[in-house]
C-alpha cells in the first residue's frame, strides 16, 4: 500500500487572485475550481495517471478568512528554466511578488520571495542553458 503527493494546498484570502499569480510563473492553468477553491497544474490528474505513477503536484489555493501569521514552516522553491535566477526575479516582481527577509542574511545565492499574499517561496538555481 503506498500514497501519492496529488497536492499542495494553501490558505489564502483571493484563490482566483492567487491561483492566476502562480498560473503564470508556472505556465499552469486552472484545473478545477470551486466556490471558496481553485486549483491550477500543468495536467489534469486523473486516477488511473496518479495510481500508475508520481505525476506532478498541482496548487489548490483555499480561501479561508484569518491572515498569514508567521513566516511558513513549508514553501516552494522555484527554478527558472531559461533565464538566470536574477532575471526571474524581475519578471516575479512584475507579476506581483516582493523580495523578502526571513534572516536568510545577505549571501545566498538564491532570493527569498513573497506571493501577493505573503506566503514566501524561493528563486533557486537556473536550469538555463549555460552555452
């Protein structure tokens, strides 16, 4: 007997607002969406797919009514994939996400960020082509 990871799930107080941040630094598209849900990915999951093998997560971004607290116990990390780390940066800000301190200190290499909601994710190594 085994478990798949189908997805991960944040609270938040805008899923349509959320749900279209991470829609595009993704490339995602919504896949589902209810009254108080939406959840985006790059697949629709079916059962059969899932129980074959681990496909990608997909994001259900829930709405609930109470504000972030705290600095997250569990975040993303992202990966550009043709641009350096610091362009991503420019582009995420852009979109609506801010640069972040959660006392990473100043010589990382990579960038702490935050959603439109402040959920904090981080802008890790580029997966560009280094030619």
């Amino acid at each position: 007997m085994t478990s798949r990871f189908t997805e991960l799930s944040v609270d938040c107080h805008d899923p349509e607002r959320l749900a279209a941040f991470w829609c595009e630094v993704f490339d995602f598209k919504v896949i589902d969406r209810s009254e108080d849900s939406v959840e985006i990915g790059s697949w629709v999951p079916t059962v059969e797919e899932v129980r074959a093998r681990q496909m990608p997560t997909t994001l259900v971004f829930v709405q609930v009514p109470e504000g972030k607290a705290v600095k997250n116990r569990l975040h993303l990390d992202v990966s550009p994939i043709d641009a350096s780390t610091e362009d991503e940066v420019i582009r995420l800000l852009g979109l609506g996400a801010t640069r972040t301190d959660v006392g990473q200190g100043p010589d990382r290499s990579w960038v702490v960020m935050a959603d439109p909601e402040g959920n904090e994710f981080c802008v890790v190594r580029s997966l560009a082509s280094q030619d």
